[in-house]
C-alpha cells in the first residue's frame, strides 16, 4: 500500500496545545483517520494513505486556526472541526459563538449539533433538545436562559424536573419541600453554581427571577416573559407533557431536554418525551433537535460507553418502545 509523508509547521503556542497529554488531541486524530501523526519541537509529521493523511491535514490547519485565534482546542474539537466540514460550516461560527461568561470561562457550543440546537433556542418558542447524556442539552439551555435574563429577555428562569422515584411519597420524606426534591433539583442548583457567583444566584432566587421547582407545582399556572426549562422530560407522563407545554405564556421560551434511552417510568408507563415528537413533528414554532454519542462531550470514554450501550440495546431488542 502507498504512503504519503507530509510535516507542516505549526506556531509554538499550537505545539503546546497538541503536546498536551490530558488533551489527547493528537490520540484523537489518529483514532479518526488512522494515519501515524507525530510531534516533534513545532512540526508535524503525517504518514499514512493519501486520503487519511490529506483529511488530517486539513483538520490540522482548521485546529491551528483555532487556536490562532484565541479558543482552547480538545479532542472534542476535533470531531467538530469534521463535522463543521462534512457541511460545509465554518467552524469559527461554532466557537466564536460565546453563550456566556463567568469568571474568565466562556460557554460555547462544541459541536456543529449543539451549534444548531443553540439556534434553534434563540430562533424558536418551543425547542426540544433529546439525546445522551453529556451532550450538553440542559447546560447550554441554562446558560441561555442566564444570559437571557441578564439581557432582560425574560423576567425569570424556571427550571423544572419530574421527581419520579419520589412519585407521591414526597410528604414521607423529612424536611420542607426544598429539601424533600433537593436529589431531584440538585443537578440544576449545580449548573447554576456553575454560571452565577453565590450571592447573585441567592439574590435572584429570593427575588423570584430564578425559581426551580419540581414538574407537579407547575400545574395550573400560566408562565409569562419566562425561560422555561424541563429537565428529564423522558421521565413525564403523556398527560404531564400536555401540561406543561399548555402553561406557556406570552414572551416566554421553552425549552424541554431528555434521553429517551433513559426513561425510569414503568414499562407499561408511556413518556411524554416520546409521544411528544409523533404529535408535535412539523408543528411551526417548535424545533427537535437531536443529539447522538458524537455530541457528547465528557470525557471520549464516555462517548463509547453512550454507544456501546445504544448498539446493546439495538442488538438485543431491549430499547424503549413507544
């Protein structure tokens, strides 16, 4: 078989960010393309087919362009650099796209999916965001949601989760009803914390600009110049998705996130999450954006755990009917 050889040079600061063992971006390209990569001082060496090596080298010089301009690259990037290729997106508009800041961190999409789905939040009344998990379907609502309410957008945040291994045993568990659903809501607070200074997040909270909530109390409101988000929506019952969609009020966005492989309901128990795309598919104003393992974030071992698990399912039959 034919090899091709071929070294470019990259600038220092680019060789750092290849170097970089917790990275792995250059693991990650050899996993994708199967072609030798090899870094020595500032230049890079290429070897493999023709094609392989061409491919890389074309991801190369997007990843060197990247850093050129200020973003922290992963091996996560490399995926979206080739998914910004394969359709033809300039995969600037994927990074340059700054949801929001906190303490020097910048909250950005990392792949073309979540690029779409960031868009098709601002773009949209209702969205609905389903995939694994780590796909970053909840966090980056969340940080549209606070920037949305620091742009005065919206008047308040409400974030809400079924608290389904609680069911209707809520009243047995100690403490007030904060601290009976804090399992549930836990998560949320986390994210939050993650985005907002403490005494901001206290200040809101108290004022009733962000209210986090279990799915039950929203049940007979109407929620007005709100940003709305459900959590876990594959875990609502068809009846509970009818409600909480129905509680949209004028000025308000909705955004409902959820892993239909993930359904804790009984088997006999039909999810809202799924019956909901055959209803509402094609419906103007509402966008399904789909998320799959390529999306996923984390740590890459999470990637092929997520993968591993969808083909179990397939191969043996066990995945959740609708």
């Amino acid at each position: 078989m034919e090899t091709l050889q071929d070294v470019l040079s990259v600038p220092n600061e680019v060789a750092a960010e290849l170097a970089s063992i917790d990275d792995g971006i250059l693991e990650a390209l050899r996993d994708r393309f199967g072609c030798s990569i090899l870094l020595r001082g500032n230049r890079v060496t290429l070897e493999g087919r023709e094609a392989d090596v061409a491919a890389a080298r074309t991801v190369l010089d997007e990843l060197v362009e990247l850093v050129d301009a200020g973003h922290e690259i992963g091996p996560g990037t490399v995926d979206a650099v080739l998914g910004a290729l394969e359709e033809s997106a300039d995969v600037r508009d994927v990074f340059e796209d700054v949801i929001w800041r906190h303490r020097g961190k910048k909250i950005t999409p990392k792949t073309v999916n979540q690029k779409r789905y960031v868009d098709a939040i601002r773009a949209r009344t209702i969205t609905f965001g389903i995939g694994p998990a780590g796909t970053g379907k909840t966090y980056l609502a969340m940080a549209l949601a606070v920037a949305a309410l620091a742009e005065r957008e919206v008047g308040r945040i409400i974030l809400t989760r079924p608290a389904v291994e609680a069911g209707e045993r809520l009243g047995f568990l100690p403490g007030d009803m904060l601290a009976k659903v804090d399992p549930y809501l836990r998560p949320l607070f986390d994210a939050l914390y993650d985005m907002l200074d403490a005494d901001r997040l206290a200040s809101y909270m108290e004022k009733g600009a962000i209210e986090v909530a279990p799915l039950a109390f929203m049940r007979g409101r109407t929620l007005n110049d709100s940003f709305v988000i459900l959590d876990e929506a594959q875990n609502t019952s068809p009846e509970q998705m009818q409600m909480f969609l129905t509680r949209l009020g004028f000025g308000s966005r909705v955004v409902v996130t959820g892993d239909v492989t993930q359904v804790d309901l009984p088997r006999d128990q039909a999810s809202g999450l799924i019956q909901v795309q055959e209803i509402l598919a094609g419906v103007e104003g509402i966008a399904f954006v789909e998320f799959g393992h390529q999306d996923v974030v984390r740590h890459k071992l999470v990637q092929r755990i997520v993968e591993a698990y969808r083909l179990h399912a397939e191969e043996t039959g066990t995945q959740r009917r609708r």
